[in-house]
C-alpha cells in the first residue's frame, strides 16, 4: 500500500485532444456507481478471471486504469456483461485500496517491481528438504519480503520422508517463524491438510518457493476438488520444471479462507525493501534503534543495536538473526 498508486497521478490526467471544442473536461470519467464488486482469482496475459458473488467470470481492465496493475487478490469494481456466460467479456474499472502489497524484484539491482499478489495476510513459504535441496537465501529473503509487506511468515518445509528437518529449523528458532512439516504419506491420508489448514482459517495466504518444492501439491490437498497439474523434479539437475505458470486464488472449502498457489521463483529481489520497515517485524530490537545514526543499516559499526543487546534488552541471538536477514539482501542467490 505504502508506494502503491504511485502512478496514480498521471493515471489520472487523461491527455486527449478535445474534440469538440472548450467543453470541460473535469468529468470525463464515468463514476461507475452501478458496478459489481469483484476479487481476481487469476491473470493470464490480460485476461483476468473475476468472482463477482458466486459467478467467474472473464474481464480485462478498463483503459482509464492507464497503467495501474490489476493482480491476484485485487478486489475490483467491475462493469458490463456480467454473466460469465461463454465468450463475454467484462470491464474492470477500479481497484479497491489494498490491505497489503506483496513485491519483488528479478533481483536486488533491478529497479522494477512485479506485485506478486495484494491483499494477503500471510506468506507461507514453501521450501522442500531435499529435492530441491533447501536454500536458505531464498528463505530469509521471502522472510525479509514478509516483513516489509506486513504479511505474517509461515515456514512450510516439504518432503520431510526424504530429508529431517531439525538443521533447518534451528536456525529459524530465534525468529519465532511458525513453521509446518510435511510428507508425502500423510499428503496422502490428509493428515497434513489437516495440520497446514489449521494455520490457514481466515486468511489469504500466498504460498511461494523455488519450482519443484511442492506448492501446488499442497494446495492440491488442500482444495481436492480443483486440482492442478503438478510436476516432476529433475533428477540430475534437482529443479523442478515450472509446472505452474500463474497464480491462481481458491477458496479453502470449508470455512473461510483462501490460498494462492503462484509459478515457482528462482530468486526474491528485495530491491525495493526499507529497513526501517523490516525492524518493525522486531518488537523486541525496534526501541533500540532510537539511539541509531540517521539511516542506520542496523549492520555498521554506530549501530545502537549493539549495546541495546548488551544492556539486556533482547536476546542477541534475535539480532545476529536480524542482520542475517537484513544482509541477505547485499549478498547473490546461491551464495
Ligand atoms: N517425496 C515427496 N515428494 C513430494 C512431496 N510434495 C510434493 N512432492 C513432489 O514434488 C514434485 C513437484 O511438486 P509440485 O507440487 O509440482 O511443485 P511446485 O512447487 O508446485 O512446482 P512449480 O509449479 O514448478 O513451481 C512432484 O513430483 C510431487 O509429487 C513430499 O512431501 N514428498
Ligand atoms: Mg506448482
Ligand atoms: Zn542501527
């Protein structure tokens, strides 16, 4: 939300010449008063699938929206053929404000943002123990992406009848990151259905992690009567195959709730990701920074932090934690 709507402002001049003379143009815009209200399930080049009450239906975005992004989890005003009949199409005409923006880069040098998603509440990210081998990078940056877009962090590790999962999150212990295990029995008698949904009610949850990881098999069991394709692993290479090529939002079928399977990423750009943002995630650390230098990376000599943890005030293993996170994103995936 914080830097959504930056184009907002030339979105809104519409630069045209008047045709017919000195006619104002302060009203161009219709208000659209009458249209339904709607929440994108799904974008495929252009081609939005939009719930208005229980009907999907197929849409495109206005042209007045200029060049504000229409995405996953966005909830809409739409206008026309409403039907959802075959081969009608409607018109998106604004998008609500956001509870919460989900970003990330191609990578850390690259100044342009792609919106994952908007309006969830909760990032779980998924991460296989083996095969795909785990990276931890990936990890702290989906956590450091988490915090910056005020999601709560849900660590999902998969394939746990393949690889134990103790290492791993040992080093996620002085986070608190709340995690599940799963395996490839218990996705088949429900039992991990069972335990990940508990963790799911009332939320919008996005799940994200490197291809292969089992995203969609989760969401699969999660939601058994719209099943998606899945995919193999590689073998000699260990990379999954991009099976999943958009994101797509279902609803959680008992209760409320829904999840968003999305493609598997090879990295997390945190480009546009604050610090400042990120520290709030630290409620323990954050009144310390009070002593900080302007700007403080919360990892350079002046940093107050250091003595906060000294005198006490928090456990220094929440700070090395920190500043690992926070260095994740100086450093090269794969590093
Ligand atoms: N052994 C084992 N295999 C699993 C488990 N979960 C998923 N898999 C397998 O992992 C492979 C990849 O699963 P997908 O669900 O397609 O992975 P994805 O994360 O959706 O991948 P992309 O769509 O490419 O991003 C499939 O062959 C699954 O059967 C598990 O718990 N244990
Ligand atoms: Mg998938
Ligand atoms: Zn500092």
């Amino acid at each position: 939300m914080r830097r959504y709507g930056k184009h907002t402002d030339e979105d809104d001049v519409r630069v045209r010449p008047n045709r017919r003379g000195n006619r104002p143009r302060t009203s161009i815009r219709p208000k659209h008063e009458d249209a339904a209200e709607g929440f994108v399930v799904t974008v495929d080049r252009g081609r939005l699938t939009v719930l208005v009450e229980d009907r999907t239906i197929t849409a495109m975005k206005a042209r007045e929206l200029g060049r504000k992004g229409v995405v996953v989890g966005d909830r809409v005003a739409v206008v026309g053929d409403l039907s959802g009949a075959k081969d009608t199409l409607a018109r998106i005409v604004r998008v609500e404000e956001r509870s919460s923006v989900l970003r990330r880069t191609a990578d850390d040098d690259d100044p342009f943002e792609r919106v994952v998603v908007a309006n969830a509440d909760q990032l779980a990210i998924v991460t296989a123990l083996a095969d795909p081998e785990p990276r931890p990078r990936l990890i702290d940056r989906c956590l450091v992406a988490a915090f910056d877009a005020g999601l709560s962090p849900l660590l999902v590790l998969t394939k746990s009848d393949l690889a134990p999962a103790e290492s791993l999150l040992e080093s996620y212990g002085p986070l608190g990151v709340p995690y599940v295990v799963t395996n490839r029995e218990e996705l088949a008698d429900g039992a991990v259905a069972d335990r990940v949904r508990e963790r799911l009610t009332d939320k919008m949850t996005v799940f994200v992690g490197h291809s292969g990881v089992g995203k969609t098999t989760l969401v699969n069991a999660l939601v058994p009567d719209r099943k998606r394709a899945t995919g193999r692993v590689n073998t000699v290479t260990g990379r999954g195959r991009h099976t999943t090529t958009s994101a797509l939002a279902l609803p959680l079928p008992d209760g409320d709730g829904w999840v968003i399977d999305t493609p598997g990423v090879r990295s997390f750009g945190l480009h546009h990701v604050d610090p400042a943002r990120v520290i709030h995630a630290f409620p323990d650390l954050e009144p310390g920074t009070e002593g900080c230098p302007r700007a403080c990376s919360h990892d350079e000599p002046d940093c107050a932090l250091d003595q906060w943890v000294a005198d006490g005030h928090a456990d220094p293993a929440r700070l090395y934690s920190l500043r690992r996170l926070l260095a994740t994103r100086e450093r090269r995936e794969g590093d």
